[in-house]
C-alpha cells in the first residue's frame, strides 16, 4: 500500500510540474500579431521561433542561428526592442577580459550575451559565485566595463 501510495504522489507531482512549465505565455505561431511576426521575419528570414508573451507585454521569439541560441523581444506593433545572442566567454573583446581578469580573476564565467537595442549594443557577462549571489556585469561593443 505504501509503495502504491508513492507511486501516486510522484505521478501528482509530475504532472503538477508540467502544468507549471506550460505557462499561458507560450504562443502559436498564429496567436503572434501579423506586425510582429513581419518584422520578425524580415530581421531573420529562413528561421522559425517559439513564441512568448511577457508580463509586460511584449512578445519575445527565443530561435536559434547558427547553432546560437537567440532571443528578440517586440512590441505588439511590431517594433523591434531588443535581441539577444548567446555567446562564448573567448569572443569578449580583449579589454572586458582583462578586466575581468584583473578584478575578478578565478571567478567562473557563467553566461555571455551580446544584446543589440535601437539605443546601443553591449555584452552581459554572468559570474558565478558558488554560494553567492551572481554578479552581472556590462560591457561596451568595445569591452569597456560599464557597470
């Protein structure tokens, strides 16, 4: 009885972690507004992309290109907000990593991104820190630390 019992359990948990990971901000692709499914294909044409709707209201397309994982976010006009890249530690200009070499040297690289906006393009660096809080850092196109 016991074990039928936790059998039961672990199927209610399951399925219990399912309903949570399908979130009501995933969208069809026919649930994208036409402004945004436009720009969205004349900024990356021959891609397909899962699609959400955030808290805020934007719509974020996460795809990839090049083996790259890839994030854009829209209004629901149509217009282009931001994108986001995937990128490897090695491909940060020289000056951010002897920056982080200098004031952060044996702290593990977690995540690099590169983030285009109308306004500016930057790179975030993730470290991780154990037990610690993470520490986000930007940099410029050109590696200077930024905050």
């Amino acid at each position: 009885m016991k074990l039928k019992n936790f059998f039961l359990c672990l199927t209610m948990g399951a399925m219990a972690m399912l309903n949570t990971s399908c979130g009501d901000d995933d969208l069809k692709p026919s649930e994208v507004p036409a402004a945004v499914m436009a720009t969205f294909q004349e900024m990356f044409p021959s891609t397909t992309a899962k699609w959400e709707k955030e808290k805020n209201g934007q719509i974020k397309a996460e795809f990839r290109i090049d083996y790259r994982e890839m994030e854009a976010w829209f209004q629901k006009d149509g217009t282009w907000v931001m994108t986001k890249k995937d990128m490897l530690a090695s491909e940060l200009p020289q000056a951010a990593l002897d920056y982080l070499n200098s004031n952060y040297g044996g702290v593990e690289i977690d995540d690099v991104d590169w983030v285009e906006t109308p306004e500016s393009n930057y790179y975030i660096v993730e470290l991780d820190r154990n037990n610690k809080k993470d520490i986000y850092l930007k940099f410029t196109e050109t590696g200077e630390f930024v905050q």
